[in-house]
C-alpha cells in the first residue's frame, strides 16, 4: 500500500471513531470518598482542641479528642455538602475532623516538623 492509501485509510478510521455515538455523562456515579490526592497522607491538627467524630458532619458523635501539634496518618476523605457550601472532612483514624482543624503534609518529616514549631 502506499502512503496516500494508509493515510486516507487512518482519516476515514478517525472519522467513524469521531462519529460513533459516546454514551451520555450523567449515569456516572461519582463515589462519595474520592481520591483527592494521595501526596497529602499526614495531618497535625492546629486548633486548640478538636472533637473526633465517629462519622463526618454535624451528625457524628464526639468519640476522641485532640490538641494543636497531635499528628495522624490520614486514613480517607470525604466531601460532604451542607448547604450551599462543600466541606472536606479528614478521616484520621481515631475519627473524623473537619479540614480546617488541621494542616495536610505529604511526608511524616514535614509533618513532625511542622508539628514541634506548634508547641
């Protein structure tokens, strides 16, 4: 075959690919943890005092506390919406705290660190 041939060939193949019919976006659904980086796996809470929940949001129970410079591997994530607002919640092991009680590192060192500049 010479090269005009395979040329028209890969165009007319790339035009039937182009022209098929792609299913539609709206029957994904999106888990309610997802991945939003796995750089992020240590956290030092930075508030005074946290309340660990055993679930995220409003609803979950105070099972643990916390104070600024404790350091935990984070164990997952999750996105709840309250509101008009979206609030990331930090599964820390030992239970659930809202993103802002604590700062995210990506190696324990840093996180260590960070954490005896707290005290």
């Amino acid at each position: 075959m010479n090269s005009g041939k395979i040329f028209l060939l890969l165009v007319l193949m790339m035009l039937a690919a182009a022209c098929a019919r792609h299913g539609s976006l709206n029957g994904i659904d999106i888990p309610s943890t997802p991945i939003l980086s796995s750089d992020e796996r240590y956290a030092v809470i930075i508030e005074p005092y946290v309340s660990m929940r055993d679930k995220p949001g409003e609803n979950g129970i105070t099972i643990a506390h916390s104070r600024r410079g404790d350091l935990f591997t984070v164990k997952g994530r999750r996105i709840l919406e309250m509101g008009d607002a979206r609030i990331l919640w930090i599964d820390l092991g030992a239970g659930w705290v809202i993103e802002s009680s604590v700062q995210l590192y990506s190696g324990e060192d840093k996180a260590r660190t960070a954490a005896k500049l707290l005290d």
